[in-house]
C-alpha cells in the first residue's frame, strides 16, 4: 500500500514513522510519504491561505497549492482514493479502515484554518475517489491527528503489518462488541483476584464468560452498538 499525506505541518506524522507502522515500511510494505503542502507554493512567503469570500472568521486554504500537490502525488496512480479529513464528513469506523486497507494508494488531504476552498473537492474527485472523513463529534485544529488515526487504523490492517492476525479478530469493534477484559499474573494482586474462570482450564467456559462479558460491556457503555440500542 502507498500512502501519501498533504499538510503544512510534515513534523506532526514523524511519531507514525516509529513503532509498528515503521518496521512495516521497513519491510516494503507500506510507502509512507508525508509531504509539505507549501512545496508547492511560489510565492516568496509559501502562502496557503486567504480571506473567504462572502466574508467571516478565519482563512481559507487557497485551491492552487492544493491542486498542484494532488497531481503530483497522484500522477503515476490509476485510481488513488484521496481522503480529506473533516467534521463535515461520513463518520470514520473500523468498517472505514477495513474498506481503506484494501486500496492500492491513499492520498490524506490534511487541511487547516476554517477549511479548504470547496472547488479543491471537486478537483479532487477527477483524479481519484474522494472521501470526507471524520473521526467524531468533535472540533479538532486541522487534519493532522484526525490523519494520523486513520493511518494507524488502516495501516495495521494491511496484511503483514501486524503480527499476528489472529489478535485483529479478538478486538473491541471487529464483532460489533467491545472487547473482553483480559488479566495476567499475580492471580491476585492487592487483594484483587483474577475472576475464577479464567483459571478453570475448562475452554467452553472460559468462551462463554468472554462473550458475556462483552455483552455486558457493551450493554453499559455502548448501548448504541447493540441491534435495540437506539442513539
Ligand atoms: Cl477528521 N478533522 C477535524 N478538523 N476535526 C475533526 C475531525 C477531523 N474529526 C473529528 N473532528
């Protein structure tokens, strides 16, 4: 998988190119590039903002470094699918990193200010599938961190990136149930026992618990996740 991101601010992705997203681009397979929006500027300040039209708060991201940047990264793709992180886009799930871990090339489209002038997604939209984003009810600064989950979301999806495979099925949101809860050793620790079950050896039982226990959870804290959660 080739990915590439646009921003003004490349130092925010360098935490992505540790851990293990950065032994699997070691290993060829994933192509991480994270490239610096005002690249393709010319003007001697690299400006990359201007006042909205129709006035109001804040700067717009002016459409040209941003047409010029896309055509670059997506020169030699056949079809790239070109993510704009956004509040104002369809709400990013684990179905969504599912879906974009099987795309050939991701091209991430972080913008900042009050947002990117609206004919950039229609631009967009001829070189490649265009998809607006969000993580969540919620205002954050600019694209960058919104970037940075998908990829880590997506990424570790990508066949060979983590270890084992197995451990992907087993998690909160992969069967629509948040994750059981797991213990280690001591069998009790502070006056606080690992639940009987769990040290049964009986491996139905202990199957049984799990799922239970998922239930449960996800009945407390997410009932919106059940079939009549409602929300
Ligand atoms: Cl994807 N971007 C921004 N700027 N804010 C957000 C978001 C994305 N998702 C939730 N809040």
């Amino acid at each position: 998988m080739r990915i590439d991101v646009l921003s003004i601010f490349p130092s925010y992705f360098d935490g992505l190119t540790l851990s293990l997203l950065g032994r699997a681009r070691g290993a060829g397979i994933l192509q991480l590039q994270v490239h610096d929006l005002r690249d393709w500027t010319s003007d001697r300040h690299r400006t990359v903002d201007d006042t909205p039209y129709g006035g109001g708060a804040g700067m717009v991201m002016k459409p040209e470094p941003w047409a010029l940047a896309l055509d670059d990264v997506t020169r030699d793709s056949a079809r790239p699918t070109i993510v704009f992180p956004s509040p104002a886009g369809e709400r990013f799930t684990q179905a969504t990193a599912r879906d974009l871990s099987t795309r050939e090339h991701l091209v991430f489209g972080c913008g900042r200010y009050e947002g990117i002038d609206e004919r950039v997604f229609d631009y967009a939209a001829e070189l490649g599938e265009v998809r607006l984003i969000s993580l969540g009810d919620y205002v954050l600064n600019g694209g960058e961190v919104a970037t940075m989950a998908m990829i880590e979301a997506i990424g570790r999806l990508v066949p060979g990136v983590v270890g084992n495979p197995e451990s992907l099925v087993e998690e909160s949101h992969e069967d629509g149930l948040l994750e059981y809860p797991s213990y280690t050793k001591p069998s009790i620790w502070r006056d606080r026992a690992v639940p009987e079950v769990l040290l049964s050896g009986n491996h139905a039982r202990i199957a049984q618990w799990r799922r239970d226990q998922q239930i449960e959870r996800t009945r407390l804290r997410r009932p919106d996740l059940l079939p009549d959660g409602d929300a």
